[in-house]
C-alpha cells in the first residue's frame, strides 16, 4: 500500500473517531446509560485503534518519532491521551449532565488541535498557519 493511501485511510478513521464520538456523547450526556447498542461500543475502540497503528506506521515511513525529532508528533500524542481521557469523562466517568458536557466539548477542541498540529505539522496547530 503507498503512503499516500495510508495517510488517507488514518485520516478517515480521524474523521469517523470524532464522528462516533460525537454520536456517543449526543445519547450519554443526558444519560450514559443511553449507550446500550453493542456496536457503539466496540466499532470506536477497533477504529482508534487502527488510527493509532496507521499514525505510528506513517511515522516510521518518515523517520520522525514522538518525544524525540518530531514536536508536532509529541504535540498528537499527548493530544491523543488527552482526547481518550476527557472522551470518557465525557460518555461514561462524568458524575453529572454539566460534567459530561463540559468534557464532551473539551474532547471536541482537543480533536481539532491534534487536526491543526497533523495539517500544520507544528504544535502550534491552526496558529501556525
Ligand atoms: C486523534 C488523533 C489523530 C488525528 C485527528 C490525526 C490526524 C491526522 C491528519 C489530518 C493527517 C494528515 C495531515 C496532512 O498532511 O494534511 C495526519 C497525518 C499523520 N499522522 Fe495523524 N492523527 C492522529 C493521531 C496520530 C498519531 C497517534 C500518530 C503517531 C503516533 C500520527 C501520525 C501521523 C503521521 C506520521 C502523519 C503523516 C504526515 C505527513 O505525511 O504529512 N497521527 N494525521
């Protein structure tokens, strides 16, 4: 498979992430409860983690590691734990509907700072552009 069709696909499954995410935090703000379909379950953790296999793949094609060359790969890395963190703050550890929400637009903008510091390659994201 060439790089290009790689990178593709891992930004795809970036886009499906923020989609099912947004999707889960729509039925478990109100109530976590809401999340009873298995799929919705299991479908974003194989997704994430094919994202993350893909995202480490590309980088090896580069030669650029997080922690060490490559600050805009350590900016999405931390980003990435970040955004898993207040995710499920957001769907599942939040004790209250303001709680969930708060995390659920944290989660949001976490997302698109790892977008802005994959396109801008610069942990600046969108304010290096
Ligand atoms: C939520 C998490 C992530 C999102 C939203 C995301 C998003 C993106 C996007 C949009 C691109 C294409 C940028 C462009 O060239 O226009 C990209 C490329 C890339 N990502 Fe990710 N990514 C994520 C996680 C990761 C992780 C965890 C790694 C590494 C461990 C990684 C490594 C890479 C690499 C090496 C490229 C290729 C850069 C290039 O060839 O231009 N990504 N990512």
């Amino acid at each position: 498979m060439s790089y290009l069709a790689v990178k593709h696909a891992h930004m795809m499954f970036a886009l499906i992430s923020i989609t099912l995410f947004m999707l889960r935090a729509w039925l478990a703000v109100p109530s976590p409860a809401r999340i009873n379909n298995k799929l919705l379950k299991i479908l974003p953790h194989v997704n994430d983690t094919l994202l993350l296999l893909l995202g480490i793949w590309l980088a090896v094609q580069i030669g650029q590691a997080p922690f060490g060359n490559s600050p805009w790969l350590t900016a999405k890395v931390i980003g990435l734990v970040l955004y898993i963190v207040v995710g499920t703050i957001a769907i599942k550890r939040g004790k209250t509907r303001g709680q969930r929400l708060g995390a659920t637009l944290a989660a949001i903008a976490i997302f698109a700072y790892i977008y802005g510091a994959a396109v801008s390659k610069s942990p600046l994201s969108w304010l290096a552009l």
